[in-house]
C-alpha cells in the first residue's frame, strides 16, 4: 500500500531477538511466575493470547522455528525448531484455550491498555485472532483449521462483533508513548526520499474503483509545484476542436518498476525526473498523530474474516454478502467516511457482490486492477485496503496465501541471491546471522524442514499458494495514463470551474 523503498529485505535479527527475548520472554515468565496463584488467572490467559500473536508473526515470518523448546534456559544452546504445522496447530489450541479459561467474573484488570479490564473483549479477540489464523492455514492444515472455523462460526458473536471491540492501543502523546510511526518518520527525522509514500498498484486501485479513502488515507500534493503534470486531450463547450493540455493532480503514486524501462525498450520515462515530494505521502493528520491508535485487530476485519468463513461454507447466522458489505461500512465508518459515498462506493461493479470490475492497468502497463465476479477476491481486496496503515504483515500473509493481487516486480533487489535485475514478494525472511552462530544444530534443523533454499526469498511455506512468477522480461509495457486521465473533467471549462491551473499545448480539429 505504501512504498518507502525500491528493494525487498528479506531478514534482519532485531525482528527476532526482540521477538523472544523481550516479547515471548516477559510474557512466558507471567505463566512460570503466576500460573498457580489466585486472582492472575485472567492475566496469564491474556499473556498466553499475547504469546500466540507473537508466534503467529514469527512463523508467518519464517516458517519453521523454535517453540515448545522455546524460552527453556535449561535446554542447552540446542533449541530444535518445530514445523509450521506443528506451531500453527499449538497456536489454534491455544488461543481456543486461553479463551475458555477467561473468566469475566473473577481478578478484574485494573490496567489494561487494550480493553480497559472488559475480559468478554478480550475472549472476543482471541476467537477472532484464531479465525484469522485458521484461515490462513487452511491449504497446510485444512482439517484442523476447518475444525476451529467450524466451531468459531457456530457462535460468530464470541468474535469482534462491534467497533467498541476494535483490539486497538491508544498512545497518551507524551514521550515515551507516542504512535511509532510519530515516533520515527517525525520526531526522529526519518530521512524524506524514504518516508512511505501511496504505491501505484493502491493508487491505481482508488482510482479505479473511486475509492473516496483515497483523501483520507493520504494527503495531497500540498505544493502545487511538485504535483505530476498531466498531459491529457480535452474538449471545450465553446467549439469542437480538442485540446492537448496540462495540468497538476493532486495525488500520484510511486512506481516499482523504472529499473526495467531499458530493457522494455522505453525510454523518457514521463515520471523519471519526478522530485520524491511528488508522490503523496499518508495523512500525516492521522498516519503520523502521535496519539492515534495502533490497531492490531479491527472490527471491519473481523466481518470480512466471517464472510470469508460463510462464503466457504461455514454457516453463521448472515449471509457472506452481509458480513462483507458491513466489514466495508465498518471500515469507512471508523475513517469518517460519508454514508453517501460509502453506499456509492459499494454500488460500483467489482466492489458489488456477484459483479466483475475492470479496473485501470498501472502506469508501465504490466499489472492491472481488474477484480473478477468471484467473491472471495472482493473479500480480500477490502480486507487488503482495510489493513492500511498498521496491517502490513497481514497483508503480507494474505497476498501470500491468495495471490490475489496483480503485484509489480520490484527492480532493485536488497538479497545476494537474487541474479535477475527484477524481484517479486519475497515468501519469507531468511534465519538471523544469531542463529547460525549461536544454534548452529537448530538451524541446520530449520534448513532441514524448509520446502528450499534456506537462502532464496521464494522458498515456500506451507500456508502460501505457491508463487508463479513471471518472465518481466517479455511484459507487455507501455507507458499508460488513462487511469488519471480527465481527473477534473472532459472540458477545460471543468479545469476552470476547479480553479485548476493548465496550460493549452495545442488546439486541433477531431
């Protein structure tokens, strides 16, 4: 959704090291130190619900790693690792678990930065948590993973079922306990030419489909000469001649793919020489507040997970078309979308059930936004936008697991492994230098449970829907523009009305 970089890393220790020793490692000593001790029953169930987040991410990560041999100082400097079967498999029963021995009658919390000590939100996030994950593992564990559906979808109300219930951590704009995002692209002066900015697969997709997210997500260009200058052919009320004019739009996404124009044979890249402040960045007024939430879980993704569930067959008391319609209304509501423009939006073939889209092509010409009549792929498109701006490893997952974008190549890759001039998503992260030194039998145990090259970005795991990658070499590009084409209108007359400035290149006949 947003870009920061023209390059894929696929690992790096902190993740990790942060992962087990500060997360996992806390966490598992609130189960050591007070499993047996009366009135911390709800606080050791909240901590285990935590514990399966933080492995979830790990696994989703990496693939096979290091679970119940895991956080054991007596175990040597061995630590075998466990499959991903076997992880996923130990965090759907956990979370199923630590759910049911949630007791909202007994040890009230008296600090809870999540839910403000409401433990029935808390039961509610783990059902919701496990629907997610049983989702995502249904191609490696189907079985087990229909099994938790199953029984989630007999009683959707134990999931998020109210906005209230949104699994979000609110920051009190102090030091300290600001928004990390705050934190690092504005307090600590994150460098400008690699701040995020809108992608032009998201871009492409808002214009598309008229997304009115689009202003609320992102801010415009605020200077109007930095904005992209359109050229484009307009008509004019007053005569029937055409006129190639240009003008600023307001927004513009950030291509992936410039590397490759030599080789496409093209060559004047139109947006080549563009200053990086032409590129719209999140709304700072919301992506950078200091005080806005982190969302973990949301509301509207916990409608969309039910339609998935509903439309695969796992019942629920509402149809799937329901739950999706209102995980986009739950979205656009908590963004301070008009009612008006949400009914629209929904309206519009491809977001309406049962209908096909054909969306723009990018601006090279090499990937597109069509979204099929299949309703699953409206389901995880939405699902996809309503991940901005703290979703990024889910969307992560999801791509993985689905495939259902049509990504660009990214064409300068950050892996030694890579010999193509071009890189597609890569499926995993490769292991931390710190295992390799310090678990060298466990890592040649990880490596041995891999599907591939313990080293290559497009190793499979077993939950992904295994990558098809393309031969960029023989894309069909071109340079494109009819997706920001008559932005304003079909006339000078509307660039005049909007108060847009523009220029007549030349006027001609039809």
């Amino acid at each position: 959704m947003t870009a920061g970089s023209s390059r894929y890393g696929v690992g790096e220790d902190g993740f990790w090291e942060t992962a087990y020793v500060e997360l996992l490692g806390n966490l598992h000593q609130v189960n050591i130190q007070f499993a047996d001790k009366e009135g911390f029953g709800n606080r050791v169930q909240i901590a285990r619900i935590w514990e399966q987040f933080v492995y979830a991410l790990l696994v989703g990560t990496y693939g096979p790693i290091p679970m119940k041999n895991a956080l054991k100082p007596n175990q040597g400097p061995t630590i075998l690792f466990d499959t991903e079967d076997e992880v996923y498999t130990a965090i759907l029963d956990n979370l199923k678990d630590a759910a049911a021995k949630i007791d909202p009658a007994k040890d009230k919390l008296t600090y809870d930065v999540l839910y403000g000590g409401d433990l029935l939100k808390w039961k509610h996030f783990a059902n919701t948590l496990r629907l997610r994950i049983a989702l995502r593992c249904r191609r490696n564990l189907q079985t087990v993973a229909d099994k938790h559906i199953s029984e989630i979808m007999q009683d959707p109300a134990s999931t998020l079922s109210a906005e209230n219930e949104t699994a979000k951590v609110a920051y009190e704009n102090i030091d300290g306990n600001q928004n990390p995002y705050y934190t690092k692209f504005i307090r600590n002066y994150y460098p400008v030419d690699i701040m995020p900015k809108m992608s032009d697969l998201l871009f492409t997709y808002f214009r598309s489909y008229k997304d009115p997210r689009i202003g609320i997500y992102f801010d415009s260009i605020p200077a109007v000469i930095n904005r992209f200058q359109l050229t484009d052919t307009l008509t004019s009320t007053h005569d029937d001649s055409l006129r190639i004019v240009t003008y600023p739009i307001p927004y513009f996404g950030i291509p992936k793919s410039p590397f490759l124009l030599p080789a496409w044979g093209l060559s004047g890249d139109p947006i080549g020489g563009l200053n990086i402040n032409a590129y719209s960045d999140p709304r700072r007024s919301t992506f950078y507040a200091p005080e806005r939430p982190f969302i973990f879980l949301s509301y509207a993704e916990s409608a969309f997970l039910k339609a998935e569930a509903a439309l695969l067959g796992f019942g629920g008391p509402a149809a799937a078309e329901q739950y999706y319609n209102t995980g986009i209304d739950a979205n656009c509501s908590y963004w301070n979308v008009p009612a008006t423009a949400a009914a629209t939006y929904k309206a519009q073939p491809g977001i309406l059930w049962d209908t096909e889209g054909k969306g723009f092509r990018t601006y090279l010409n090499i990937t597109g936004t069509d979204i099929p009549a299949d309703n699953l792929h409206k389901i995880w498109i939405q699902r996809w936008i309503n991940y901005f701006p703290d979703g990024g490893f889910d969307s992560w997952c999801l791509e993985r697991q689905t495939r259902f974008l049509d990504l660009p190549p990214l064409t300068n890759p950050a892996n030694q492994y890579i010999s193509e001039i071009y890189a597609d998503l890569p499926n995993r992260w490769i292991y931390p230098s710190t295992v390799v030194t310090y678990n060298a039998a466990g890592y040649a145990d990880a490596v041995s449970k891999l599907s591939g090259d313990e080293h290559s970005p497009y190793t499979n795991l077993r939950f992904l829907q295994p990558l098809q990658r393309k031969n960029w070499n023989t894309a069909p590009a071109a340079f494109n523009f009819s997706f920001i084409q008559k932005w304003f209108g079909n006339n000078v007359e509307d660039l005049s009305a909007k108060g847009i400035p523009y220029k007549i290149v030349r006027a001609y006949k039809q």
